[in-house]
C-alpha cells in the first residue's frame, strides 16, 4: 500500500488562521478587561468602566468568532478562551436574559404590591419629545398603572402652575404619603428632584446626597404588613450627553477626522469623569444599603449597565427582578443605543418578584420599568 504524504497548507490559509486567533484573542483581552469592571473602581482604572459601556457588542462579536473557531476546529485556542466565554454569558444575561425560561414566578396574590421606577424627565415639561407636551400621558400612564411603592427620578413640581404633578399623582394613586426632595428650586415654584410616592405609611426617611450635584439617593422606610422595609431610590451621575452629540454618535462615520477626534475625545471625557463620580456615589449607597437593618427595595436610574462596578456593589446580596422574569432584551434606554439597561429594581431575598416589565412607552429618554413582589412565606 502506497502512502501518499499529506498535503501541506497554503501560505495564504496559514496567514489567514494565523490573523484570526490573533484577532481572536485581541478580542479575548478586551472581552476580559470588559469583565474586571465590576471589580474595578473607576477611580482606580478607567479602562475597564470604558470597555464595559460596549460590553454586550463585545461578546456578540466574540461569540461569533467562537462559531467559527469551532466549525474551524481550533481546539487548543477554544479550550484556552472557554472560561472567559462562560463568565462572559452569565454577564450577558443580564442584558438579554434567556435562562428566566427556567425559573418560575413565585409571588403569593394575597399578600403582594406593585412596585414602579421611572425617570420621568421632568415629566416632559420641555417638550423634548414631540411639539406637545408629554405629561398628562406620563401622569395618566402612572395613575393607570396603580403602582403600592412609585419612585421616580427627575421629578418636577411647579407650586404655582399646570405642572401640579403632585396633587395629581397623590390623588389618582389614592394615597397622601410621598417622600419628596428637591435640591434644586427655580422662582420658589419650580422644583426638581426625586420623589417616592406610597400607599404604606412611612414611619422614617432620609437623604443621601453628594457635593458639587444635584444628583442623589433618598430612603424611605415604610410598614408592610407590620414590617418595615427601606425603599431607596436613586438617580446617579449622568454622562450629560445633549442631542447633538447623541447625533454625532450616530453619524460618527460621515464626519470629518479632525471633528471626530475632537468630539470624541469631549465624549471620553465626560464619560470618565461621569464614571469616577457615579462609582463614589454608589460605593456611599451600597455602605448605606449594607447597614440597614430591613429588607429593601432598591429602585433608581444608576446611569450604568449591569456590566459594571456600580451595578456590582450596589446589587451585592440583592436580587434584580429583571434577572428572574423577563425573557427580552433589557434595554430601559428609549435611546438609539441598544442593549442599554441603566434603570433598575432591586430586593431583599426576604421577597419574591415576579411579572417584571418593561413598558415600552415613547414619552421620556427612559421606559419606566414595573415587578410585582411578595413577602416570603417563611
């Protein structure tokens, strides 16, 4: 029998492997600097915060290539990017969460409430939206929903005018107990902050606040069934991006260089300053989280993605809703940037969540996300 030798591969496809698993592990490295945000602090080393923010692009692309190196059948540059692959879908799924299908909704009916978080945007009082003011539809969305515990973020009160968002919520939720604070107040009648709005009685509340922002958390304890849960709600620093820079985003390709090295060097900037200043305020929530002596509710804007540090230690020993019930793409953006789930509500082990939603509702920058949870039986 005669063997024939084997036939050795061009130089072209050789080339080609070889840029791949490059490339392939170029992608490995920023797929793993991705991952170290949440245990990075933004003050200690940016780059990770910066990464995150493309995190789910990042493993998208990644996944792909892992296809394609198994259809290849790179064994030895799969079985070296295996680990990181597995830590980086179970990150994944906190932004597309596909494994909800294997848990089942566990709220008893009798004894269960409603919980809302909203970034309301001033209740579109600018009109930023449309010609026509947005707000009897914010406002009526709300009353409609009938939510126990409402938290809100940019809330806005005008003392002397149309906007009396507050007699009006206080009214159609048929309940007199709101826990208001406004750090900042125009012409002693227009006010702008935060606010949670209950059917509980609040037996104690307070303030979180933060120098040189009018950013802020508030907690407010109230009585459930003769047991006192916190509820903090929170809106965290914000990058601060106008429409003319969510515009050059995307249209970034049709721009001249030197204007966009310019406009994304301004981008970069008030990212990182943004992310430094939001990993400080959450490191003071969380220490204040970790202190409290009830179960709670942790709902609010963090302005962040579940691939960071401040989502990683403010829901430390926490539960996030979103993980347990919804089955679609998490994004509370109401933005051209998808995958992006920066608003949140968080519990105690003491409850169970279930029926969580994102309301896909065209009135503010944010959807208003709701869950419905119940004290555990035993």
């Amino acid at each position: 029998m005669t063997y024939l030798p084997k036939k050795k591969k061009s130089l072209f496809r050789r080339l080609l492997k070889s840029s791949f698993i490059v490339v392939y592990f170029l992608l490995l490295v920023v797929l793993i600097i991705s991952l170290s945000a949440k245990y990075i602090d933004s003050n200690t080393w940016i780059l990770p915060s910066v990464f995150s923010l493309g995190f789910p692009f990042t493993f998208i692309v990644f996944l792909i290539f892992t296809i394609i190196a198994l259809y290849r059948k790179y064994f030895i540059t799969l079985l070296i990017a295996l680990p990181f692959f597995i830590w980086g879908l179970t990150v994944f799924n906190r932004f597309l969460n596909f494994s909800s299908i294997l848990k089942k909704e566990n709220c008893s009916t009798n004894q269960s409430f409603k919980v809302l978080s909203f970034n309301v945007r001033l209740f579109d009082v600018y009109s930023w939206k449309t010609n026509h003011p947005n707000h009897q539809n914010i406002l009526d969305f709300i009353v409609n929903q009938s939510p126990d515990i409402a938290c809100f973020q940019e809330y806005y009160y005008q003392s002397d005018g149309k906007y009396i968002t507050t007699d009006f919520l206080l009214k159609g939720l048929k309940t007199k107990n709101i826990h208001a604070y406004f750090p900042v107040v125009n012409r002693k009648s227009d006010y702008f902050g935060i606010a949670t709005i209950t059917r509980y009685p609040i037996v104690n509340k307070g303030e979180i606040t933060f120098s040189g922002t009018s950013n802020m958390c508030i907690f407010t304890d109230v009585l459930i069934n003769k047991d006192t849960v916190r509820i903090y709600n929170m809106h965290l620093e914000s990058v601060r991006l106008g429409n003319e820079d969510y515009a050059f985003i995307a249209n970034i390709e049709h721009k001249p260089d030197d204007v966009k090295i310019e406009k994304s060097k301004s981008v970069l900037r008030r990212l990182i300053s943004a992310s430094k200043k939001r990993n400080i305020q959450a490191y003071t929530i969380a220490l204040h989280i970790h202190q409290c002596p009830y179960p709670v509710i942790v709902c609010g804007d963090f302005n962040d993605t579940p691939a960071s540090y401040t989502y990683s230690i403010i829901s430390k020993n926490l539960i996030d809703s979103y993980s347990l019930m919804d089955k679609n793409l998490g994004s509370t953006y109401n933005g051209n940037i998808p995958f992006l789930r920066i608003d949140y509500i968080l519990h105690s082990p003491y409850f169970n969540s279930c029926q969580y939603q994102i309301h896909r509702i065209d009135v503010s920058d944010h959807f208003p996300i709701t869950c419905t949870l119940s004290l555990q039986t035993n």
